[in-house]
C-alpha cells in the first residue's frame, strides 16, 4: 500500500507533482548532456542535437527488466541509434560502456555515501 498512498500524495499536491516532474525532466537532459560529453572526450562525432534525440530513448530501453542493470540491451539500442545517424558501430559501443561504467561507480559512491550515514542514525 506504501507505493499507491505515495502515487496518491504526488497526484494530489500540485507542487509536489510540479517538482517531481521538473526533477525527472533535469535527470534525463543530465543524461544526455553526460553522454555528449563523453562522446567529445572519446572524439566521437556526435552533436548535441542528436544526443537529445537519441539518448532519452536509448535511456527508456536499457530500463527494460531483460537485463542486469540494461547491460547489453543498452549497447545494442546505442549501435541501432549511431546506425540511423550514419556513425560508426563501434563508436556506440564505446561509448555506451563509458557510459555505463561511469553509471557503476558513481552508483557506489553514492551506495557507500548513503550506507555510511544510514549507519549513522
């Protein structure tokens, strides 16, 4: 019942739902913008006008549960993307499991941060 009475709260407090949805809306362009940035670091040629078209559904795919953490369905939306943009297969690669490795450990620092001051109370 505990994640119906949350649903419920966020639908009835306007503000709430205006921050949560704000809040979702900057942690997907935080996405993209990530993933813009390792691709110039990597010098893979990839603009931020198609970074904003193809990562958010990229993103939406590895969420799918046929996967541990959407390793490989990931990789493979990444090289289906970069092939409709006419790039290099082996560019998504790279630079999905840049990415993917750089989701990893910033997971555990923030695992280890949270394990550290749940501890604490």
């Amino acid at each position: 019942m505990a994640p119906a009475a949350a649903l419920k709260r966020l639908l009835s407090v306007r503000a709430e739902l205006l921050a949560q949805a704000t809040l979702g809306c900057v942690i997907q362009l935080l996405s993209v913008f990530a993933f813009w940035l390792l691709a110039q670091a990597l010098s893979i040629p990839f603009s931020m006008v198609e970074a904003v078209a193809v990562i958010p559904p990229v993103v939406l795919f590895s969420i799918l549960p046929i996967s541990v953490a959407g390793w490989g369905v990931r990789e493979g939306a990444m090289v289906a993307a970069f092939a409709l943009l006419g790039h290099q297969a082996e560019d998504a690669v790279v630079l999905s499991l840049n990415f993917g490795i750089g989701s990893l450990f910033v997971g555990l620092i923030g695992g280890l941060i949270w394990g550290f001051f749940r501890g604490q109370r």
